[in-house]
C-alpha cells in the first residue's frame, strides 16, 4: 500500500524578514507554555490518552460526520468548548447512521481535555474513525483554547485544533463481481493530510454561543491523483443554548445548531432537553434541511426531515451516559433509523477554578 503525506505551503521571500521577530515571540511563549506543561498533571494525563488513541486507530469516516449529541460532546464540533468543563473530561460516543443498510455509516470517537489551572488554557485530544462503505477515514487533533474571563460566571473562549487526517479505501473488501465504481479509482492508496478546526465560544452560567469552522485548510491543500473523495470540504457551524430553571430540581435546555458547506443544504438542528436535578435528562429534537440561496436543484428532491429523541443518565456523580435515536420521517433515507451511544466521565480536581456547574 502507497501512502503520501500532503502538505502545500507558500511562503512569500519578502515577508522573512519582517516575520523574524515575531517568530522569536512564537518561540519564547511556546517555550514559556512547554514549562508550564511539563510540570502539569494534566498534560501527562492527555499524552498517556494521546498513546491510547494511536493504539485504537491504527487498524482503522462520511467527510461531516452526523452528531445528535452535540449538546452532550461539544469538543467535536468546536475546539473552543476545550478546557470548558475545568476539571478533565473524557467522552467517547459511538453512531450506527441508517441501521440495516449494508455500508452505512458508522462513527467512533474518543475524547479527552482539560484546563492548565491559574492558566485558562484548555488542552486536549480528539479522535475519530469513521467507516462509509469501503471508504476509511481516521483523524486525530490536538485542541488548545484561551478562556478569556469577561464577567463573574461569564468567558469568551478562542479554540483551536490542530492534526491529520488519514484515508484510504479497503481494497481487499472490494467485491470485484460487482459493477466498477469511478469512486474505487486509486484503491488501495493511504492519504494523509494536515487538518486545522478553530472555533469561538462565548458561555455563562445560563446562556452559550458558539461557532466553528472545520477544514479550515480545505484552499490551501492540493492533492493530486487521489479520488476527489478524500478532499476536505470546509463547514461551518452555529450552535447556542440556553439554561432555564424550572423549581430547583428541573431544568428547560433549548439548543440550536446550525452546519452549512455554502455548497450543499444547510442542516438544522433544533432540541428541548429536560433535565432533573443533574441525575436525568429527556429530550425531543427536530432536523431539518434547507435549501438556502437555491444552492442546490431540489426540483423532486425530498427535504430531509428526522424526529430526534435523547436521554442521559448520571450513574454516578461523574459518570454520565448518553443515548440518542434518530426517526428520518422525510428524505432518500426515510425508512432507516440511526442509534447514537455516549460516555463521559469526569476526573475532578481540588485546584479547579470552577466557581458555578457546567450545564452545556
């Protein structure tokens, strides 16, 4: 098996020397950063995860893959929710899209983060494999997020991710006794490319927005002689939340998220979560997508519409589990229903700064 490592850069001559200086700065704060992490029993904690996440993704995803449960793991839609738990956070969700349909989509992620303490600097690790078909694609970044105290319970959070991605096509699955697929040409080909997702969060103790960019390198990447398949497509994402106390035991969590290509339909998701005394949460959601602009020809096209239903349940204190089921009423896959399982499990700190709960 061949396998490449892409990376396209520019660099303009007569912008060294106006750069040197400001390199030397780069150099001197991450230098300043590194000390401060060596001697974090935080960044031990992520490198041993870091080493897990190699381990689990060697052997072995659709270019966006779908979540239901963003409001449950949001480091996998915005690299600024980083660090936003105080204490370290490890989650991990599993997603089985369209059940029943050979080759559908099925997603792995892994998850862990936490803040340096007196720092507000969040720092963590996110993997994911994702299978479509005989398409394979692993990625595997490294978050890092300043949360800017801007009120008493109130931030402003500037993130980013950092990594690769690797896909490759499984040609010793192929099925030569069916028709040729165009999408099969370079089978058996390993791509590796870099990967940059920033995102920008603004939270309280009641209220949340956020948005994000994935693929943020999707103009400046050239890969020549592979499927067109494997190109990234840069999306961007909205989300916001809110916190609504009911008596002191139950709680409304409204939340919205937005995710647009500019290409193809703009996908909305809009839930209502329930929630008892941090114990246990039910929750209803609508998807729906929307041809904004006219970007696509609908003419005879079915709107993609689905009925969501979630729960949560906190075993313990810090141990959380998360189940979503997806109800398609609408759209090319109607008939075919999708199952989403998550865990998390928080790690507490005495030296967290954490002054309220953290609902979102």
């Amino acid at each position: 098996m061949e396998s490449r490592f892409i990376f396209n850069s520019v660099l303009d001559p007569h912008l060294l020397s106006y750069g040197s200086g400001l390199v030397l700065r780069i150099i001197q704060l991450l230098g300043h950063l590194l000390k401060v992490l060596f001697y974090s029993a935080i960044f031990k904690f992520l490198l041993s995860v870091v080493v897990l996440m190699i381990v689990i993704f060697q052997g072995s995803a659709q270019q966006v893959p779908q979540y239901s449960q963003y409001l449950f793991n949001p480091i996998y839609i915005n690299p600024a929710y980083t660090g936003y738990k105080n204490d370290v956070f490890v989650q991990t969700f599993y997603r089985k899209q369209w059940a029943g349909l050979e080759g559908a989509p099925s997603t792995f992620g892994i998850a862990a983060d936490g803040i340096i303490p007196l720092h507000n600097i969040g720092l963590g690790v996110v993997a994911s494999s994702d299978q479509l078909g005989l398409q394979t694609t692993q990625s595997l970044y490294f978050n890092g997020a300043y949360h800017l105290q801007v009120g008493e319970y109130s931030f402003l959070s500037f993130g980013a991710g950092v990594g690769f991605v690797n896909y490759r096509i499984k040609s010793e699955k192929y099925d030569p006794t069916v028709a040729a697929d165009p999408s099969l040409i370079g089978t058996g080909e390993s791509v590796i490319y870099p990967d940059l997702n920033i995102g920008l969060l603004y939270y309280s103790d009641r209220f949340y927005v956020g948005f994000s960019i994935d693929h943020a390198l999707e103009n400046i990447l050239q890969i020549k002689n592979v499927d067109l398949a494997v190109k990234p497509k840069r999306s961007y994402s909205l989300t916001a939340g809110a916190l609504i106390d009911l008596n002191g035991y139950f709680s409304l969590k409204p939340s919205l998220f937005l995710l647009d290509d500019l290409k193809a339909m703009t996908r909305i998701d809009g839930n209502l979560f329930l929630q008892y005394d941090q114990l246990l949460g039910l929750g209803l959601g609508y998807r729906r997508s929307f041809n904004f602009f006219d970007r696509v020809d609908d003419i005879g096209l079915q709107k993609e519409i689905a009925f969501l239903v979630m729960a949560e349940i906190f075993v313990r204190k810090n141990f959380r589990f998360g189940y979503a089921f997806d109800l398609p009423v609408s759209g090319q896959w109607s008939r075919l229903n999708s199952h989403e399982f998550s865990l998390g499990y928080m790690i507490s700190s005495p030296r967290s700064r954490l002054k309220s709960p953290r609902y979102f």
